[in-house]
C-alpha cells in the first residue's frame, strides 16, 4: 500500500498536469496578487487543505510589503472556524518544467508589517527530504478571526516560471475524539485493529492502538505541525531475531489521518475521523434501526444496526460461517452531508482472526442507507472451512421501520401478491445440488411452503428483520437437516432476503426473490 507521503506527491504532480475548474471542490483556488483580492479559503469536512497550482510569473509585490524574494507574492484568506493551532505551508508543484525552489510564507491580519503574526523560511518537510527550502508557519487562531497568507519564491522568478501550492490545516484545541479501524497486510490477523485518541483543550493527547488481541496505548502532545508520531516495541520469541518496532503516524488537523505499520511489508493508513456528539440543538439525520446484506462473493453474512439520537450505535455481525458478536461504536464524521462514519473493530477465535467494519450510515433524498466494506479473518479448521478465511465484504442495506399490523414488512413480495421462490446455491458440493423452493409471504409475515418434501421451515423475526429456520438438503445423511439464517433488508428502494445454509466443510448462500 502506498503511504500518504507517497499520495501527496502523486496529487501534486497530478495537480502540476490538470487544468482547474471550478468543479472540483477537493481543493481551493490558486492565490491572488494582492492583499486585497486574497483568495477565500473555505474548506468543508474531506476536501483537500491543498491549493491548486498558483503561477508566479506575471505576480508583483504591494508597497507595503517586505522585499522577500522574488517580489512576486501569493495572498490568500482565512477566517477560523474555532480556536487552535493553525499551520500553513508551501508545497512545490512537481512537473519537469516547474523545479522545486526555495520559498517564504507569512501571515497577516492586516495589510501592515506589524501586523505579521508568523512567518517561516527554510522547513525540512518529510515529504520533500530533498528540497528542506519549504516553509511552515504556525500560530494560535482565534476563532471568526481572518488571517491573510503570503507566499513567495526566494529566488528570482523568471521566464521559466515558477508554481507553488498552500496548504492550510488547523488542530483544533478542544475534546476530539477520533477512531478509525484498520487493516494492512492480506490473511494476517496481527495486521488489523482499532485506532483510538482523545486531544484535550490544550493540544496533549492519548489513545489506544489495538493490534489483533494486544492493546498498545500511547500519550503525547501534537508537534507545531499537528502531528504525532510515536512507536512501540514488540517482544520477539526466545532466539529469533528481534522484530522492528511498531511505529504510528497521527494526523489531528482536519478530518485527520494515520498510518500504522505493524510489519516489514504493509502501511495502513487512511482518514481518522472525528466522533460527533449530539444533543437537542444539534440533532443528527439517522437515527433508527438497520438491517443490512454483507456480500463477500459467495460468502455471506449480515449485520443490524440501532443508531441513538445521541449518536452512540450498537450492533452485531453474523458472518457467513456462522460466527455472530456484537459490537459498540459511535457516528464519525463523513465527508458528506447526512452522512456518517461507523468504525470498529472485534478480535475473534482466540487472537487468530478478526472482523474490520467501516459501515456507513447515510440519509440521502429522505431515505437511509447502510453501506460500506468490512474484512473477516478466520484461522484454519480441521473439516469446517479447513482453509483459512480472508474475506472482504461490500455493505448493503438500510433502515427497519417498526412494522405495521397485516402488512408485509418492508413490502417484500408485494409486487407479486407475496409469491416467490427460495433459491439454494450449492458450493463445493454440500448440498448435492442447487434447488428451489416455490413459497408464499403472507400479510401476517408468515412464510408459506407450496411443497412439504423437504420439510423447509422459516421465520421472520420482525422485530429485528432476522430470519431462521432449516430445511432438508438431496444430500445423504447425518448431514441431510441443515440450518437457515438471513436477514431481510432494504436499499435503494428495493427489499432482498439472503442469508446461508449450515454445512459439513461450509456454508452455501440461499436468497429469495420474485419468481
């Protein structure tokens, strides 16, 4: 996996080669040549606190300003959203035309001298390690406070020109707490777990890193530029050589971000969200019950969700081999409006598997929406699934209303007068062959069978949209009885069944659908 320092680059470079249009709201405008026109930097929750391309060539210098550099100088705007640590820094545009050059930033809250709060020359970016001639200034924003930010090239500008981009990011200095579950390397469950912090009003944090079964915490305090970067070590058996330690990234500007890397072959790394809190003036759009379908090609398993006013949400899983758990967690932040994130994550069988969940909850047009991804690891057993489980699952589904008195809930199979068919796919050969199974759902929330031959049974749970039951497989015996287990659910407007059949070496999935 690629780390961010990497993804930086390769944005910029993308950014040196893409003509801007207004379309694109991942980042704000090139700067201005003048004080006056500051272009306004607006960033909403998820876009990137990264300016497009801002060409020097053709730029001048206001009277009032000190002679740096080029004399050719950028301006932008800033009000702050609320108090905290504000760092705004140069990055180079990358193309083969543009060289990286030296630069200067400064900022302003009036179109004075003395009215400059922070400047900087000269920043060994971790990024860049070749070119330490980048700035980073940092200062305490006041909140509703505007601040103007220079930028500059310290050599002279030339016919060759010269681009440069701001990036602007504010640690805020209030309760946060963020969490993110994570996963790097395929089919190890040591490689997968929770990231958990808490930032206190004066900028010092602690949290936990929980890798597997084994909980790692940590406490600091952010450095100027609103990171945090610690490590941990790791106890080798007796005689092996001794394993690298395990180092953790914090971003905590912004929608923040992390990196993990718990081995010698894979980062994680992604956003670290914040966790929102709500109450009577600040209400959030999702609240309720859901039910949702987790599809892994031809592995199945299913999820329900209670989502609080206060945010707070519970839940529980069950996997395609039958594993079920439950699991607490809390609204994040989201990059879209009414919509948020759900992160967790369970250490299953012992330490040697686990489940990684990233679900999202969403309202979209007056209507809610679970989606997102999860990753289940399961060890090897001796005849139930022998081989090892890594799976990854794309969520989907939606909310449960509380059902009504003689109607079918979620109106499953009302198109067809509550007629449809049980459809079994056989996997591996455990049940002898797929088969179907015709059946009427009745207003009463009742399956009804149209043949008894193989003593199908089913019944809805509808106060959780749950479904359980067994039916007799082709296959011989002892193993002719299998179980039935599925969730009935809703997105985009439509309503499914699915679930899975219990088996010998596994289970196979069995939905129904209109005949």
């Amino acid at each position: 996996m690629k780390s961010p320092f990497l993804a930086r680059t390769a944005a910029l470079l993308t950014f040196a080669l893409m003509v801007p249009t207004s379309s694109q709201a991942f980042s704000f405008g090139s700067g201005s040549d003048h004080f006056a026109s500051a272009t306004p930097i607006v960033l909403s929750p998820g876009e990137d606190p990264t300016s497009f391309p801002t060409d020097l060539t053709n730029f001048t210098q206001d009277l009032w300003e000190n002679m740096w550099g080029s004399g050719k100088t950028a301006w932008w705007k800033w009000q702050a959203t609320e108090n905290g640590y504000c760092t705004v820094d140069t990055l180079p545009t990358l193309d083969l035309f543009f060289p990286i050059k030296d630069t200067y930033v400064a900022v302003y809250t009036a179109p004075a001298p003395e009215a400059r709060v922070a400047r900087n020359d000269d920043y060994l970016n971790a990024t860049f390690t070749s070119a330490p001639a980048l700035s980073s200034a940092t200062f305490y924003a006041v909140k509703n406070t505007t601040y103007y930010f220079m930028a500059t090239s310290m050599p002279a500008v030339t016919a060759s020109s010269y681009r440069l981009s701001l990036r602007v990011r504010l640690l805020p200095l209030r309760k946060v707490i963020r969490t993110t579950a994570w996963n790097a390397a395929p089919n190890t469950p040591d490689d997968m777990g929770q990231l958990t912090a808490t930032t206190t009003a004066t900028g010092a944090l602690s949290g936990k890193l929980t890798i597997g079964p084994k909980t790692y915490p940590f406490a600091g305090v952010f450095g100027l530029d609103g990171t945090f970067v610690t490590s941990f070590t790791r106890k080798a058996p007796a005689g092996s050589q001794p394993l690298p330690p395990i180092a953790l990234w914090i971003d905590g500007t912004g929608n923040g971000a992390y990196q993990v890397r718990a081995n010698a072959f894979y980062t994680a790394y992604g956003a670290f969200p914040e966790r929102l809190v709500f109450n009577a003036q600040n209400i959030h759009a999702v609240p309720g019950y859901y039910t949702g379908f987790l599809d892994g090609n031809s592995l199945e398993g299913f999820t329900t969700l209670t989502v609080k006013p206060t945010g707070v949400v519970t839940g529980s899983v069950t996997t395609d081999d039958g594993h079920s758990f439950t699991f607490s967690s809390a609204l994040h932040q989201s990059t879209t409006a009414n919509a948020y994130f759900v992160p967790f994550f369970k250490s299953l069988h012992g330490g040697k598997g686990g489940f990684r969940g990233s679900f999202t909850v969403n309202n979209l047009g007056g209507m809610d929406f679970l989606s997102g991804s999860a990753r289940y690891i399961r060890p090897a057993g001796a005849v139930f699934y022998p081989n090892s489980i890594d799976a990854t699952f794309s969520l989907t589904g939606g909310l449960y209303p509380k059902p009504t008195p003689q109607q079918r809930v979620l109106s499953f199979l009302n198109g067809t007068g509550g007629n449809g068919q049980m459809i079994f796919t056989d996997v591996g050969g455990e049940l002898g062959g797929g088969f179907m199974e015709a059946l009427n759902f009745t207003t009463a929330n009742k399956f009804i069978f149209s043949s008894t031959a193989r003593k199908p049974v089913l019944t809805l749970n509808i106060a959780t949209g749950v479904v359980t039951g067994s039916i007799n497989a082709p296959s011989a015996p002892p193993i002719k009885k299998r179980l039935l287990k599925g969730i009935l659910y809703r997105t985009n407007a439509f309503t499914y069944l699915n679930g899975y059949v219990t088996g010998t070496t596994r289970n196979t999935p069995f939905q129904i659908v209109a005949p």
